[in-house]
C-alpha cells in the first residue's frame, strides 16, 4: 500500500509517499515548500492565502513523480486552526487566520464575559483567547467584514479547506475542532455545542461535519486527480492537528507521557486519560479515543533565537550561530548565576488577552550578548518548566520527556536539563507527516 502524508504547517508544507511493509512505514520520497505568512498591523494580524496550501500541493505532487500514481489514499495534517472562511465550492473568501494572530481579543473577551470561564472550562476545556480559539476569529469576520461573513458557507481549518479541495467534503475532526470553543472538547463526543453556537447566533450548518481523524471524507476525483499525478483517485483522510499527530507519530499513547516539541513555537504536550482543563494551558483531544493531549504553547522559541540571531549577532552565519555560540553561550552560564532574565512573549501569550512583550531584564554595562543568548534560553525553558511542575502535582508524569524539533541540539538538552526538568530526555524523530501517514494506514487496513 502506498500513502501519501500531508503536513500543512504553519511556515511550511511537506509531504512524502509511504510504502507500508512488514517492517512498518518507510519514506520513499519526500518534499517541503516554505510559503511567507503575512505579519501586519504592528504584529497584531497573522494570516495567510490558502491558496499558498495548494500551491505547495501541487508542486510537491510534481516533485513526487511517478510515486503520485501508486498512492491508494491521501492523509492529512494541518495547522490549526488556519480558521478559513469558505463559499460553498470551497473557495477561501479571506486569508486563513492562524493562531499567531491578535485580532480578535475583544472578541474572545466577550465569549469569556457571555459564557463564563467555568461553563467554558466545562464544557470546551479551554480558555479562548485571539488566534488560538476559532469563534473569536469567526465573530472578528463577523464584527469587521459583515459581507466575508455573509458569504461564507462554511468556517473550517486548513485540513477542511484541503480536504474539501481534495475530495469534496467539508469536515473536521477532534484535534483540530478542540480549540474552537464549539466542540464537546471535555466529553469529546463527537458533537458541536448546540448551545454555545446559539449563544452567538452562529448556525451550525455553518461549521463542517466531525470526523474521526482516521476516516476519509470523499475521494480526489477527475481531473484534479489526472492534473495531481493520481492514477487511483483515492480517498482522502481528514487526519488531524499538527502537533497532535506529531506525538502520535513517536507513540505518545500512556497517560504522563511527555513529548516536547521545539521548531518555530515551543509546545510541551502531556497525554492525559481524562480532561484536564485549566486556564494556564490548552486541551487537544488525542487522534486515539479516551486519550487527551494538554497543550503548554510558547508562541517564539525557534523565532526567537532567529530574532536573536538577526539583532544581535548578525554577522555570523547560520552554522556558526545555531552550531557554536548559542551552545556556548548556554555551557558558559548553565552552572553560573546571571542578573539577566528573559520575559519570553516576543510573539504573545495564547494564555492571556493582554498583548504581553518580551523583554530582557538585569542588564548592566557587563552584560554581553552571551549572556543575554543564555537567558533567552533559560527564559523559555523555565517557561515550560513551571508548567510540567503545575501539571505534576496533579498526575504521575513519566520520567523521560521525548524531544524533537529542528530548534534543539545537545546544548538545548542540557538546558531543559537544568532549567526546564530535572529528567532524562530523548531525541526522536517525529514527523506530523508519518503521523497522518500512520492514521491513512489505518484507513487502508480498516477496508
């Protein structure tokens, strides 16, 4: 069986064609394409044309080749929420808006003084705050473009619009639908929340069907399958949250595991065999039933040392950077006592309706960059670190914590070490795309 994994990231889309053998899923080939997210309005908007989605699609259907006419089903995972608003064709009537948006603080505001934070916490499990929660950008469109709003027939994430485009049906599973504060997140039943939609006058037909992140929700069909490479036009899994499948791919399944991710934001995930709601951190249902995920997000952790990089030591390349100063900078003061902290915000909070800001503080005519480098670092870490010490104290966390990220080396580990948890950790290679791979696994072997 062949399967094609999809991963429509935040910054970038990859996907690759899987042989699935005696020994598991192997990669044959692969293929990434970076698109530019737009950051405007002082930083507060954050979104991007869906379109770019199906740019990178198709190119990577090119780049694949003659794979593209093996491949029995199609499975996906995408950033969320990516909220699109749609026309009945499926056609993207304004930029997706992606959770580093800021837009729609009063609107969250709102939902938060109308429902209340325990019914919230209750019943959707979290908290909503701009960008990450997927009504309060829904009533920003409605508030600030009546007419995108009246156009539109259905709001989804970006493996709705994907899939939609691939095969014809408007869905969304779980995992994506947690953060929308319209899904049953606590009693993840498969079922919107009649009553929080009718709080707001939103109708429910405006919303796509949920769908288990396993089932396949219609198939690519003529001539898009033809113009795509597909010879078999097979069916397409509607898959699930980036991060979600992420942890599914190196086999997060057991209550207290750890898995902690670091590329251009930072999240530490914990599988929990009951919901868990707090207002500190969000909740993601699990791809697996009775299994939830709680979500500790840092906006900028690969960002922020890209930020670095650029302000502060811009003469160096890449290489030197990422490869000699910053773990210098981090093995000179990881036993050292420092004056210098770092207030880790530089692209917000999802955890709060303020704008917070980064800021360095303690600095003296002594500080060097070094120094500064090394608090960034320690910043995010402890960052992360009071979070696993709030959760800890109130369930059994294991004792290693699964790492992964092109934003970690050793030096990192060292630091999440001494600063984040006094714990082993293990480097694994996980991939959202083998995550969406392994659900369209599923699917197949299911029929």
């Amino acid at each position: 069986m062949r399967i094609l994994g999809v991963d429509v990231g935040t910054t970038a889309l990859k996907m690759g064609v899987f042989k699935d053998g005696r020994d598991g899923l192997r990669c044959l080939r692969r293929f990434t394409a970076d698109y530019a997210v737009n950051t405007y309005n002082n930083g507060l908007f954050a979104d991007i044309e869906p379109e770019k989605w199906q740019r990178a699609f198709a190119e990577g259907c090119r780049a694949l080749g003659e794979l593209m006419a093996s491949v029995d089903v199609v499975a996906l995972s995408g950033t969320t929420p990516g909220l699109t608003a749609m026309d009945r064709q499926g056609r993207a009537l304004y930029p997706a808006i992606l959770m580093l948006d800021q837009r729609s603080r009063s609107q969250a505001q709102r939902i938060i003084d109308t429902v209340g934070r325990d019914a919230l916490l209750a019943h959707t499990a979290n908290i909503p705050v701009a960008g990450g929660c997927s009504l309060a950008s829904i009533l920003w469109i409605r508030d600030d473009l009546p007419d995108v709003f009246r156009r539109t027939f259905v709001f989804g994430h970006s493996n709705t619009y994907m899939a939609r485009w691939l095969g014809g049906g408007f869905a969304m599973d779980p995992s994506s639908a947690s953060l929308t504060a319209l899904y049953n997140t606590t009693a993840n039943d498969m079922r919107w929340n009649r009553e929080m939609a009718a709080c707001f006058e939103l109708p429910l037909d405006r919303l796509p069907r949920l769908t288990p992140a396993w089932q396949s929700v219609g198939r690519v069909r003529w001539p898009l399958a033809g113009e795509l490479g597909l010879k078999k036009e097979p069916p397409v899994v509607i898959g699930g949250n980036d991060a979600v499948l992420a942890a599914y791919s190196v086999g997060i399944r057991e209550p207290g595991e750890v898995f902690n991710i670091n590329g251009t934001c930072e999240i530490t995930m914990t599988c929990l065999d009951h919901c868990l709601p707090s207002e500190k951190y969000n909740i993601r249902t699990h791809v697996l039933p009775g299994r939830w995920f709680s979500f500790h997000v840092m906006n900028a952790q690969g960002k922020a040392f890209e930020w670095f990089h650029h302000l502060f030591c811009r003469e160096m390349t890449d290489e030197r950077f990422f490869g000699e100063f910053l773990p210098d900078a981090v093995n000179a003061w990881l036993d050292r006592e420092s004056s210098v902290t770092y207030v880790p915000y530089l692209m917000g909070s999802r955890y709060s309706q303020e704008p917070l800001k980064a800021a360095f503080e303690g600095l003296t005519v002594e500080t060097s960059r070094r120094e500064m480098l090394a608090a960034l670092v320690r910043g995010l870490c402890r960052y992360q670190g009071r979070h696993l010490d709030e959760l800890s104290r109130q369930m059994r966390l294991t004792d290693c914590i699964l790492v992964s990220g092109g934003a970690v080396n050793e030096a990192l580990m060292r630091a999440k070490r001494r600063w984040m948890r006094d714990c082993d950790y293990r480097m694994e290679s996980e991939s959202s795309m083998m995550g969406a791979a392994q659900l369209g696994r599923r699917f197949l072997r299911s029929q």
